[in-house]
C-alpha cells in the first residue's frame, strides 16, 4: 500500500509538471506566434507639421524573437541645426549655439529589446548614419558619417486587444564616430559631450 501511495504521489507530481510545462509552452508559443511582427514609428515624427519642421521620419519594422526577446531594423532620417550633446537648460534651444548650416543623417540600423519584468523592458540601438553637412544657403558642402547608440529603459503599453502599441521610454544617447565634420561645425560641436541624457521617446506602431 504504502509503495502503491509513493507511485501515486509521484504520477501526480509528473502529471501536474506536465501539465504546467504545457500550459507555458502554450502561452510562450502564443505569445511569440501571434503578432510576433510589427511595424511602428515614433510619435514625435508629427512634429514635422509644424511651423518650423525637424524633417525627422522613422520607419521600423520588428520580430518578436520570443516572448522576451524582440529585434528591429529602424530607418531613420533627421535634419539638425545645433549640437546634439547640448543638455536640457538656457543652451539647448539657443541660436547661439547653432551651426554655420544644417546637418542631415540618413539611417538603417538595428535593436535589440528585452523585457525585464512584466512589460518594462530595456533596448539597446546601433544605426550608423551617412550625413551630409550644408551651409546656411542649404548649399551641400561635404559629406560624413556617425555611429549613433542607445539605451533606452521603457513601458510596452497594448492597446486594442494587443492590436497596437505604446512605448513611453527615456534614453541615454551616445555617438562614439563622427567623421569629416567641417571645422566651423567642429567648432560649436566641441563644447559639449557626445552623448545625451535622458532623451524622452514615445514609440506607437501595429502589431500583426
């Protein structure tokens, strides 16, 4: 009797880690099949309707790995007048510290996103951008290129029976490669550091 209890006990134990081995394979092959693409931009691209446009526009297009784990390409492209680095206070918006012109980036790069706990989830982003530097004519005067990197910590809001999708984050920007920038630029470039903190972001796309 007691060999037969035991033999009971441990079918019961196996029976129910099965059963709950199947119940999270179930959900984690749901979870990384259904909707595992997306596609999405950021919010502040409707900046450009206003009345002086950044020219900023960002396309992206995602595969969730697993249930954890999700990667994108992101296509960027961006037109700024002053010195990326310049942190939030009286010189961030100053024309003072812009440039002799304009420079504008053209991207394609990748992320990574991994989800820490529930729908919090950190990112990293690596996009090498080519960039073209123009005078205050608008007239190209060379060409050069930028290693642009992110980490980002944010909040994966579903929206619409996980149709849609906010993502509100902050970030830490750093562009380690900036080559052939034309020395008037240089000039206004080395007074602040090549990185940027606490940049907001608030991502939106369709999951299918």
């Amino acid at each position: 009797m007691k060999r037969i209890l035991i033999i009971k006990l441990i079918l019961l134990c196996i029976t129910f880690f099965v059963k709950d081995r199947a119940v999270l394979a179930q959900s984690g092959k749901q979870d990384s099949t259904y909707r595992r693409h997306f596609i999405g931009s950021s919010f502040f691209v409707l900046a450009n309707f206003l009345p002086d446009p950044p020219s900023f526009y960002q396309l992206n297009y995602g595969y969730r790995l697993t249930p954890k784990d999700v990667i994108s390409i992101e296509a960027i492209t961006w037109t700024y007048h002053a010195p990326l680095g310049i942190p939030y206070g009286p010189s961030h918006e100053s024309p003072e510290e812009s440039y002799p012109g304009s420079i504008q980036g053209i991207g394609l790069g990748l992320a990574y996103q991994r989800y820490l706990w529930k729908n919090f989830f950190s990112a990293v982003h690596a996009i090498p951008f080519l960039q073209t530097y123009r005078n205050e004519k608008k007239e190209k005067i060379q060409n050069g290129f930028q290693l642009f990197c992110t980490l980002r910590f944010g909040y994966h809001l579903k929206l619409f029976k996980n149709r849609f999708f906010l993502e509100p984050s902050t970030a830490i920007t750093y562009w380690p490669i900036n080559t052939n920038m034309p020395q008037s630029f240089v000039k206004m470039e080395s007074q602040w550091p090549n990185y940027f903190l606490f940049e907001p972001g608030l991502h939106l796309g369709l999951k299918f």
